[in-house]
C-alpha cells in the first residue's frame, strides 16, 4: 500500500480549526494555526493537541517569521473575518477587515507555499471595496502579482456531505498552469433528522443507537457528549417558540408575541427533519430552533450540523461555543477540498 505523502499546512484565521480538521483527516500534517480570538485558539489547540499555535493579529507578523519557519510550507489555508462581506452585515466598504486578506497574500509571498486556499462568504464575490473595486477581483490579482494562478467556486456545504445548505467561495492559488479541479458534489444530501437523530435531549446523557452512518461517523468513542447544554429561556422566549412549527419562522408568530424586532428569514427558524440545515450563524442570537423540542439548539447539536466529530470538545461559555461554531469552516467541506488539493499535487 503506498503511503500518502504528509504534506505541510499553516492555517490563518484558524478558529477553532474546522478547516484544519478536514485536512487533517485527509492525512495533512497541520503544523500551525494562528489567530487572534484566545478561546476560538483555545478550542483549536484542544482538538490539534500535535500543532503549534500563535496569538497573534496577523497584521503584526513580520516578514522574517514566516521565512524563519522549521520547515516547508506547501499549503496555506485560510478563513479570513468574513463579517463585512455578509449579507445579513452593513456591508461596509471600509470596513477594515475586508482587507485582511491581503494577509494571507503576504504569508504565502514570504513562505512561497505553491497552494493558497482561502474561503469566505459569497457575499464577497458581489462585494466592491473603498476604491470601487470588486473585491473579488482584487484577491485574484493581489495573489497573481506574487506568482500564482487562481481558481474559485462557490461551492455548497450539503453537496459535500455536510447537513446544512452553507454556501462559501473558495478561492485555489497555485503555481502551474493547470486549472484546479474542485470536489465533485456528492449525489445524497444528509437532512437535520439524520444529523441529530441519535442525540438525546439535553436532560439525558446517553446516546440512542446510531441509526446511519452520518451518525457512526460523528458518535464519539468514549460515548460523552460534550456542549451539550440548554440555554435557559424566558418564559416569553419559550411561548415564542412554541408557535412555530417545523420549518416555520418568526412569520408564524401573531405579533402580540412577537415584539423583538429581527425579520430576518432566519429568526426563530425551527429546523426541518427532512432538509439540511440553513446556515449556522450564532443559534442563541438568531434563534435556531430544534426541530422537535422547544428550544435553541445546543452548541453540540449546532456542531452536528457544521459537521464536527462529537468528540470535538468546544472551550468557553455557551455563548461563545455558538460564536465559534458559526464562525468554523465545517470539517467535511474542508475534508473534500483536501482531497481535491491532493490528487492536483499528486497527479503534478
């Protein structure tokens, strides 16, 4: 049997290292996550106990930190603050974060990794900058100007395997001259009721039997479930949420009930059984309701649906394990691009 090759990856703008995970189940060697949020590189280094970490605002990294790693960097990947590209943000074309990925660019110069994978919101695609510039545009020409080519694609989080329909550009530098093919899409979506089927309420601790095997592949070894804890609502919270019926949302409150603001589509959404999910944002503040009980969705089930392995322990409050979660590239999305980048490098 041949050995895969371990190729080296550096992740900026980790988190809580989603991304990480997915190559990192592909049998790449994640050698450093660098970030700027204590608890999402607190959670990162729990669950990549053998990669080194940096706190650090990437603004700050000199030239010669990147050039003085140990060892060769073949992949860089990357999620930079997606939040001033969003749909549901101010969409502001000063915000200063929608230049950081002007970081990424100036890793991968000083590193001369020959792939650079950066992913963020498809607002970005439409997103123009102070100058009037598409954003989109600038990313591929910043990168270009340092020796690479670039492909992208929109691609969709459930046609790889993953239960909620999370839409995210990704953008594939690389040095020669053949075009990088992204995943194939898989032919079977997996719905919210076969991602948290198996979970019990948050009253019990114990597993029901797995019933597919989406669930045997999340079911963690030791049996525990971690983060998996109710958030405590109001009596007005909870009467709220009990009117809306599966697949419903705020609409299907009367408005003597609903006095809360927020006419997003996706507030107080109770998840369908029989689709995927919608996409993961903060669950207590948007109000991603269980398809079943009356509540929130925990953090862990919130996982379930970003993909991660239920043995993925998440550091830090309730609050923030949502944040976290929401901000995470989901594992089997990650896991399917890493497989692509691998047959591109292996079939050079």
């Amino acid at each position: 049997m041949r050995v895969k090759h371990k190729y080296n990856v550096i992740d900026l703008f980790s988190g809580i290292g989603g991304f990480s995970k997915g190559f990192e189940n592909e049998g790449f060697d994640i050698k450093l996550g660098i970030d700027n949020w204590p608890i999402a590189l607190k959670t990162f280094k729990t669950n990549h106990k053998n990669t080194e970490i940096l706190l650090e605002d990437l603004t700050k990294i000199k030239k010669n930190y990147y050039e003085d790693l140990p060892y060769k960097v073949d992949i860089i990947i990357a999620g930079p603050p997606c939040q001033g590209f969003s749909m549901a943000g101010k969409r502001q074309e000063d915000d200063i974060r929608n230049r950081l990925f002007n970081e990424v660019v100036r890793a991968a110069k000083y590193t001369k990794a020959p792939i650079v994978i950066i992913e963020n919101v498809v607002g970005l695609v439409s997103m123009k900058d102070i100058d009037g510039n598409s954003v989109k545009d600038r990313i591929i020409h910043s990168l270009k100007e340092v020796g690479y080519d670039v492909d992208y694609k929109i691609l969709t989080a459930s046609d790889y395997g993953v239960p909620q329909n999370r839409r995210r550009v990704v953008f594939v530098a690389h040095k020669n001259n053949k075009a990088f093919s992204f995943p194939k899409e898989s032919v079977k979506k997996v719905t919210v009721g076969e991602a948290l089927g198996n979970l019990p309420d948050v009253e019990s601790k114990k597993y029901t039997k797995p019933e597919n095997n989406f669930q045997q592949y999340l079911e963690s070894s030791s049996k525990k479930i971690y983060n998996h804890t109710k958030m405590n609502h109001s009596k007005a919270v909870s009467d709220r949420i009990a009117l809306v019926p599966e697949g419903g949302n705020w609409r299907d409150i009367p408005p003597e009930h609903y006095r809360v603001g927020g006419t997003h589509s996706n507030n107080y959404r109770r998840l369908d059984r029989s689709k995927p999910s919608i996409t993961i944002k903060h669950a207590t503040k948007s109000m991603i309701i269980h398809p079943v009980y009356d509540r929130v969705i925990t953090a862990r089930e919130a996982a379930r649906l970003q993909s991660f392995q239920d043995d993925f322990f998440i550091e830090g409050s309730s609050f923030e394990q949502h944040q976290q979660l929401a901000n995470a590239v989901p594992p089997l999305l990650g896991a399917a691009i890493a497989k692509a980048v691998r047959e591109y490098i292996d079939n050079e």
